[in-house]
C-alpha cells in the first residue's frame, strides 16, 4: 500500500511522519528500470515506515534506554544511523563531495555485532545528542537525498551494480533492514517506552483470549513431516535482475538435496510450550557448548517474548509483541534464537526416541520446500515479464501470498496462510527461519565496492543463515534471493521448523554420532601404538604390525604438495590428521559431517587434551587422553560441522583463497554422491587451486545404505576401482597409489583390519 508524507520540505521531516493512508504497508521492491519517479516514491515510502515504526516510541526517553542485553546500542543510534548511511554511500559513489555533518556520521557510522552473547557494549552512554538534532538531521539529509534523486543524471537511466545510483538502492534497502532489526529492539523495551503506532497493519490472526493449558489441534495446529523428494536446487541472483541485491546473493551454485522430510509448518509456540513444560531450559544435554553457556549467563528459562504471567513454576505465559503484551497465541509461530531452536530439536530427538534426530532446515533444503514454479527464476533473461513476476514481493500486497512486506503487522498463525504446491505453510514471511548452514558466500562471490564488510566479515562460522523473511522484511529482505544471517544468540523475528533425513543420509547420521563411536575414533586417531592392543594379549599372541594411517596420510600430503600455505582435511573424524598438517601448512581447516566428532576436535584445539574411553570388555573401561603436541600451533588450524558434498554451505575460504592440498580419509564410500563432491574440485578452482593435490584414501566399503548403487565408484578389481575414480577427475593426474593396512580397535578382544586403497592426484 502506497505512503505519502504529509511532508513538503525537508524541515519537517524530522517529525514524526503523518501517513494519509489509514494503515502503513511497503511499496512492492523497487524496479530498477521504472524510472526517476520510481525511486523517489520508493525513497518516501522507505524513510515513512522508519517515521512511523520511531513513532511508537512513547518518551524522549525511549530512544536512550539501553537494551537489556547490553549488546547493542539505545534506538537513538538506529534512527540515525540509516541515514548517515546514505551520506557516506552518496560519497563513496561520487553522487555529493562532502558530508553534512561529519561529527554525526563517523558517530553514527558503526554498529555493534558484539562476537558473543557476553560481549557487554559498554561504552560511554552520554555520547548520544540531543533528539532534536538527530531529527534536523534526519531532515537535512532527507532534503539532500530527494535532490539527488530528482537532479542527478545518474538516474536518467535505469540503475545497474555499475551506477552510482546503486548507493542509493542499497541505502533504501538498509535502511529496511534497520527497520526490521530496530523492531526487535522495540519488542525488547518496556512496555512504558512503547505504544503502537495510530497507522499499522492489522494482525494476520486476531489475538484469542488467555490460554493457559493449550491442546494440540484445538489452539495449535497438529503438525506433520512432509516427504521431500532427493533432487537439485540452483542458487544464485541474476546479475541483471532489476532490484536491488546484496553481494552474498550473487554468484551460481547448484546443489544435491537428499531425500528429507520437513514439519509442514513452522513450530508453533503451542509445540515449544511442551519443551518448557518438560524443563527443557535446565537440561544440559539438549544444548550445545555454546548454547548452554548463553542460557546460563541470561538464566533463560522460556523463549524472551514470553512473559511470566504467574509464580515460578506454573508455567502461565504472555505474549509480547513489537508493541504490547497480549494473551499467549499458542498457534503463532515460536520466536527464538538459533540455540533454543537446537535443544528443542534435541529434546523432541530423545522424547520420540527416534533414531534420526531432528534437526533445522539447511539452505539447500530451504529452496527445496519452496514453490517448485519459483526454480525458473533462476534463467531469468532481460526483458522477461512473466519470469520477473516469480519474485512475490515484486507485486502490490493483495497479490502477495506470504505474511511480508508488512502486509500485516505481526506474526501470526502458522496455518493462517494456504499452503504452497507441496504442502508446506509460510516457505516465506511469518517469521525468519533459522538454518543449520552458517553463512557463507556463492561460488564467484564479489565484493562490491561500495559497502567492502557487508557480508565478507561474517563468513567466520560465527553467524547462522535465515532465510524466508518475516512479516517485517520488507524490500530485498523479502525477496526470493534474499540469504540473511545474525550471530546464533541474537534475537530477530525468527523461528524455525524442523527436518528429518532420510535415505542414506538418515542412515549416516546413526553411525558416527554415539560416545561409543566417538570413544573408538579418539582411540584411533590420538592412541599410542601400546594403547591400541591389549599387553597381556599381545605376550601371548602375534598382534598384526600396520602403518599409521593418519601418519602416512599426512607425509604424502606434505610430501607431494608444491604449496603450503593451506590444507583442508575432509572427514577429518576427531581431527588428528588436521592438527598433524598445521605442522606444515601455514592454516589447516577440518570437516566432518558428525557434531560429534567436531565438538570432540574443537575441544582439543582449545583445551589442548581431551579425557575419554577405551572400552575393553562388557562393562569396563580404561581411561585414556589425548592430548594435543605442545609443538602445534594450535591458532593455524579450525573445525567446522559440514557435508564434504556441500562445501558451499560450509564457510571454509579464508580469504576466499583455494587450498594448496585437500585430503579426503575414508570419506568416499560414505556418501550419497561421491562423484559431486569430486565435481567441486573438477569444474572449478574455487577449492583446490590449479596445481593443488588431493589425497584420497578409502576402504572402498561401497554399501547402499550410504550410497545410491548407480553411484558407486567401484571397480571388478582395484585398478579398476581407482580407473573409476581418474574418471570423476578430469583434468588431474595421479601421482602415486598403495595399498595402506590399518586397524581400528573395537574393544580388547575385537578389531577391524582395513586396507585402504590411497592415492594422489595433481590438478593440471
């Protein structure tokens, strides 16, 4: 729905906004190609909603209050800070040659993306001015971007990534990003700071009366696992797509997606009512490292938008919205972070007992339980209307079928909305949903020039993907290309909902995610010689002699690798081989598909040794430690949880830089397509640079549980086998090939003997 300022000069700007429609909504996103008028009604409408959802402040006082937290700064920081945005864009891209004012915007310049839950932003609070400058300051640069727009020749054309115009696009869309983020900030608030604004959007679902007992199917929905065919997803924005993208959507990617399952909805608070009711908040099993640590520091005990609503223990809630606290709506999303979304999953895994534990969406997967008509977008051409049309956010709101672009003013009901063609409810709006990927960037990632830390900064490992968009994304946020991210302890308007593997995969996740197993690969990888074989037994018998498997693995990676700057250990179980390397390499990430194994590695490269368990007969045990060599500098190398087949997923590049040297130790036969995992280092250098080498050692165990037969990269005999995978790599030559035994201890009385067949390859 349109807006139009009741504004006609800049001076009155900086008062709160007067709306002539009777509700505030979004304009559809911009058409870079609609022209000079275009951009201004898109500008307008932009600085109205940021007037009108800063008019919900009650108090002068309001825009100081420090959030609870401490991780961030007072709101008077975010209603300025936008619009210092568009004066240091405007001067990056040569549209104005000075600032307005430059005390303000080196002060209002930088926000806090405090690196953890415990990262207190204390600094100094008398820095902020008055809000009467703010808001002449906001009118200055709101008269300042309105004549650019209207006089500047940049826009006698249509806008490209090229133009100078694009810092005008990309401060319309920063600035609707703020508006979402500043519209949690306003949900953390006291009530007496708040009151919702004359002019908003009505609710998706009408509030229904207190609750404090709900019942599935009766004040929430029933909510099912939908099958989800194994098939292909293709990221990636068209370069000329006419709106207004950020650098991380950019680039080409396709993608194998297993068969999964995903819960047709979005979990409802009813659904996560059960886990609170259950004492999932005072379980340490249910949480990671991580998240334990942050529900301890904020004592949390239910999600933060519940409010207690009577004595501890009685589990009687509230609910808090952006701007009020109403009855508890059992059937509205649940709002949580990223940690409370995985103990919840964690929980549900233990309570069914189920053998697959439950987990979030991946991105992929994402793209998966969408509309399958959107796929076309992806080959749009200039000139295609129809195509163009796939992106719903595009459209005025009657023509929108998701909760965005401020169509109404909140969440709400998780079936509220018709379900898309396979069945799964609010793909997109509602609220944010959470992903296991942390955030990463596309093949051919550019950086543009105009804003060089908008996502580059945050493929650390140490921000979680959301994708969909909530009711309060409006612009590019809410568009089918849009892949945001926020530190796993931050709040936005973001729930989750849950998936299941299935097929292989659901098979590889039971094997290598038990203490048991864990135990064993501790055993393998950090053991002494002496500790794998029981003594007296050994006095008595003829215990086999085999070569390290790590160790020999590890020489020829330093042996036939011309370059050692990096090396990237895939399937790097618990991580011996990966520590071994940064002997050499100069920095050494490892992966694995297993938490298990991951924790386990990343507790050894922080704690330097790790306590665990041999397992020698029925009920007893022997303690045993690894402990990691002094020698190794342990700040080289880091571990990462991922799917060696889906490496964009996973933020490995370190300055997006390919490595030197990748091994794969017995990884091949345990996935679902081997051949793509190979085809990331075959069909481009994003991975392994041109003269780089791989190490492939597999036991060559090819099974139907992991992988599909037609798949299999086997052979009558062993050349065979190893001619079937020369053929996955075109453009490499093989270097070197043997035969490694090696043995991995069951307990005292039962081993496996292995023998790996190994071998080198060099990319041409």
């Amino acid at each position: 729905m349109l807006i139009e300022q009741d504004l006609h000069d800049a001076a009155q700007v900086g008062e709160k906004a007067t709306l002539s429609n009777s509700t505030a909504g979004s304009l559809p996103l911009l058409n870079l190609n609609a022209g000079r008028a275009a951009v201004l009604a898109y500008f307008e409408n932009t600085w109205a909603l940021t007037e009108q959802l800063f008019s919900s402040l009650a108090s002068d006082e309001a825009y100081y209050a420090r959030p609870y937290h401490k991780t961030r700064h007072p709101l008077i920081f975010y209603y300025a800070h936008p619009v210092c945005f568009y004066v240091n864009k405007m001067l990056v891209s040569g549209l104005i040659d000075k600032p307005v004012n430059q005390e303000f915007e080196l002060l209002f310049e930088t926000g806090v993306d405090e690196m953890n839950w415990d990262d207190l932003h204390n600094g100094e609070q008398d820095i902020w001015p008055e809000l009467d400058a703010v808001r002449e300051y906001r009118a200055q640069v709101y008269g300042l971007v309105k004549e650019v727009i209207q006089t500047h020749p940049a826009l006698d054309k249509p806008i490209t990534m090229a133009s100078p115009a694009w810092s005008l696009a990309m401060s319309f869309e920063h600035e609707r990003i703020h508006l979402e983020t500043s519209s949690v900030l306003i949900r953390e608030l006291p009530l007496e700071y708040v009151t919702q604004p004359d002019s908003w959007p009505d609710w998706l679902t009408a509030p229904t009366g207190q609750n404090y007992d709900p019942k599935q199917g009766e004040h929430y929905p029933s909510n099912e696992m939908l099958e989800v065919d194994s098939t292909r997803v293709a990221l990636g924005k068209p370069n000329a797509w006419p709106t207004f993208g950020w650098d991380n959507e950019y680039g080409k990617d396709q993608r194998e997606v297993s068969g999964f399952k995903a819960s047709k909805y979005l979990i409802s608070n009813g659904e996560f009512f059960q886990f609170v009711q259950a004492g999932g908040y005072e379980q340490r099993r249910y949480w990671s490292e991580s998240g334990w640590g942050w529900r301890q520091f904020r004592n949390v005990k239910w999600p933060t938008f519940w409010v207690q609503d009577g004595p501890a223990g009685s589990h009687r809630y509230k609910l808090r919205t952006t701007f009020s606290e109403i009855p508890m709506q059992w059937s509205w999303p649940a709002v949580v972070n990223f940690y409370e979304a995985k103990a919840y999953c964690a929980w549900l895994s233990e309570r069914e007992d189920s053998s697959v534990p439950y987990r979030l969406l991946a991105e992929s997967e994402h793209l998966a339980i969408r509309d399958p008509a959107l796929s076309a977008a992806i080959d749009w051409e200039p000139g295609s209307q129809e195509q163009l049309g796939l992106d719903s956010v595009m459209h005025s709101s009657a023509d929108r079928p998701a909760n965005h672009n401020l169509r109404f003013g909140s969440e709400g009901a998780v079936n509220a909305l018709t379900s898309n063609a396979l069945g799964f409810h609010d793909s997109f709006g509602n609220v944010w949903q959470w992903c296991e990927d942390p955030f990463h960037p596309l093949p051919d990632f550019k950086i543009h020039p105009y804003y060089t830390d908008f996502s580059a900064p945050c493929f650390d490992g140490e921000h979680q993907m959301i994708l969909g968009g909530s009711f309060i994304s409006t612009g590019d946020e809410a568009s089918i290309w849009s892949r945001f991210h926020f530190r796993p302890h931050f709040f936005q308007h973001a729930g989750f909902r849950l998936v299941l593997d299935s097929d292989a995969a659901e098979k590889k996740g039971d094997k290598y995610d038990t203490d048991e197993v864990v135990n064993q690969y501790l055993l393998f990888h950090w053991g002494e010689e002496s500790d794998q074989f029981d003594q007296s037994l050994a006095s008595r018998i003829q215990v086999p002699r085999v070569t390290n498997l790590i160790t020999r693995t590890v020489e020829l990676m330093n042996q036939f690798s011309t370059g050692k700057n990096s090396a990237l250990d895939l399937g790097c179980a618990v991580g011996r081989s990966t520590f071994e390397l940064a002997r050499e390499f100069g920095s050494v990430m490892g992966l694995d598909y297993s938490d298990a194994f991951i924790d386990a590695a990343e507790h050894l490269r922080t704690a330097k040794s790790l306590s665990y368990q041999r397992w020698e007969t029925g009920r007893h045990n022997t303690q045993l430690t690894a402990e990691v060599d002094p020698a190794i500098d342990c700040n080289q190398l880091g571990f990462l949880q991922g799917d060696a087949a889906n490496l964009d997923a996973v933020p490995l590049l370190q300055n997006n830089e390919p490595y030197d040297a990748i091994l794969l130790s017995n990884l091949m036969c345990r996935l679902s397509e081997p051949e793509y995992c190979l085809k990331q280092f075959t069909e481009s250098n994003r991975y392994l640079q041109q003269g780089g080498i791989l190490v492939i050692s597999s036991p060559n165990t090819w099974m139907a549980q992991y992988t599909n037969p037609d798949s299999f990269l086997d052979g009558a005999d062993s050349e065979a086998t190893l001619a079937a995978l020369g053929e996955c790599l075109p453009g490499f030559k093989r270097l070197h090939e043997e035969d490694l035994p090696f043995i991995i201890r069951e307990h005292r009385r039962k081993y496996e003997y292995i023998v790996a067949q190994v071998s080198v390859w060099r990319k041409l």
